[in-house]
C-alpha cells in the first residue's frame, strides 16, 4: 500500500491526513508535504495517523523534521493516534514526550500549550 | 542453510517487499501472531538502515535476509554490502535528518530482545531472532 495524504484547514490549524505506510519509500513524500506547507506559512500543524497501517523510524523522522521547522516559526505539531502498535513506536524511541499526541482531531485542533 | 532467502537491490521501493516476505514466513514457521509486527517492523528497519548505509556510502550492492527456521527460534539475518561501520567518519559527516539511522537502531533494539549488530562480509550484519510459539499446522 502507498501513501495518501490530504490536508484541510480548521481554523489556524492544518489537519494533514496520512494513510497507508510510512517507510523508508513513502516518507520522502510526507516530508515534501510538511516542508511545503511551513513554506506556504502553515505553521500550527496536526497530523492525523488514524489511517496509518505503518510507520517505521524513517517517518518518525520525517516528523520529528517537520516538528523542527514549525517550532523555528514558533508553530506546533500535533498528532492524532489511537492505534496501539503506532504509539509504541514513539513509546520505545521516547518520542512521546517530544510530541503532543491526541485522541481525536477535534481534540488536537482546539488544543492549545 | 536459511529456509527463505532473499536479495534486492539497496533501493527503498524492496524494503515493502523483505517485510512481507518476513512476516509471511514468520507466521508459517509458527512465531506468535502478537508478535508478527514486531517483526515484520524489526525486518524493516534493519532493511531501511542498510538501503541508508548503501544510499549515504554510495556504494551499490545487494541485501541479504535469510530467514530461518532454527526449530525454537526464528532467526533474521539482514546483511549489506555498504563497506564496514565507520563510527568515526560517520560522526564526521552529514547527519541524515534527525538521526535516522539512530532512531531505526533504537526501535530494532528496542523492539527486539534478542539482537546483535556486527560487520558482515562486505558491510554490516544485524541478527534478530524470536521464539517459535508452536509448531504449525501443515495445510
């Protein structure tokens, strides 16, 4: 499977939607998505994994890149994960403390420090 | 002799490949279901980092997983061709993006309890391997 993205705007947030894998093939793909949108001045950011059926540590990566540049324009990066076996990836790299990770979108885009 | 095989050009596009063919032959030996992910995961990132190794040494060549059925332990072996570790040159050039290589490190060992990182033949050597539950069913 491939990767899907898509992104909307909820108030000054930007929800960017993935589904399918994140791997060493795809994360290029996420990564031009992150880096194109803080060019374009998007910079309160949530990233939705619900649709995710893998991530390895090429996409965390890739997010933890995407977390550098919208804190360098003071912005947020938030995710959006329920899934068991996605959350212990961040679990078992620590990353869980580095990332804001909610429950649902709604929960992440009216979230605030 | 490995019970599967498998070689594939240091390209990103295979790594997709080398985790379902793991998980695959995982299941068919017998490792518990619960930790199918792990495994296919662990195959995964050890695939990544030696596409990454072969990708920043400019080195092409092919990797190697050998899967196999050790009767109690299913054993990973996933072998590149990149050229030996250099810690020293690697601390001295350019990072890959938030220390890819390390974080794919920290998962497999992270993941894994019974894991060794060494030097192959022609480049770098993980070993993992995972307790067989129980003998499968032939079909």
């Amino acid at each position: 499977m491939d990767l899907s993205l898509s992104t909307r705007t909820v108030g000054d947030r930007t929800v960017v939607e993935v589904g399918g894998e994140i791997d060493v093939y795809t994360a290029p793909k996420l990564r031009e998505q992150l880096v194109e949108l803080v060019n374009d001045g998007s910079y309160h950011l949530v990233v939705d994994m619900e649709g995710v059926d893998f991530l390895d540590s090429t996409g965390l990566g890739v997010l933890v890149g995407g977390l550098k540049r919208v804190r360098a324009h003071e912005g947020s990066l938030r995710l959006v994960c329920n899934q068991e076996r996605i959350l212990k990836i961040f679990r078992i790299t620590g990353l869980t403390k580095v990332f804001p990770i909610h429950t649902s979108v709604e929960e992440a885009v009216s979230a605030t420090d | 002799m490995a019970t599967v095989e498998l070689r594939f050009s240091a390209l990103p596009g295979h790594v997709r490949t080398a985790r379902l063919v793991a998980a695959a032959v995982a299941r068919r030996v017998g490792v518990d279901e619960s930790v199918l992910d792990e495994v296919r995961l662990a195959v995964g990132e050890a695939c990544s980092r030696a596409v990454g190794l072969h990708q920043r040494s400019g080195v092409e060549g092919t990797i190697r997983v050998a899967l196999t059925d050790l009767e109690k332990r299913f054993l990973i072996e996933v072998e590149d061709e990149a050229g030996p570790i250099l810690t020293a040159e690697r601390d001295a050039g350019a990072e890959p993006e938030a220390g890819e290589d390390d974080l794919g490190l920290a998962v497999i060992t992270g993941l894994v309890e019974d894991v060794e990182v060494d030097n192959g033949a022609e480049g770098g050597l993980v070993k993992m391997s995972w307790p067989i539950a129980n003998v499968p069913v032939e079909a």
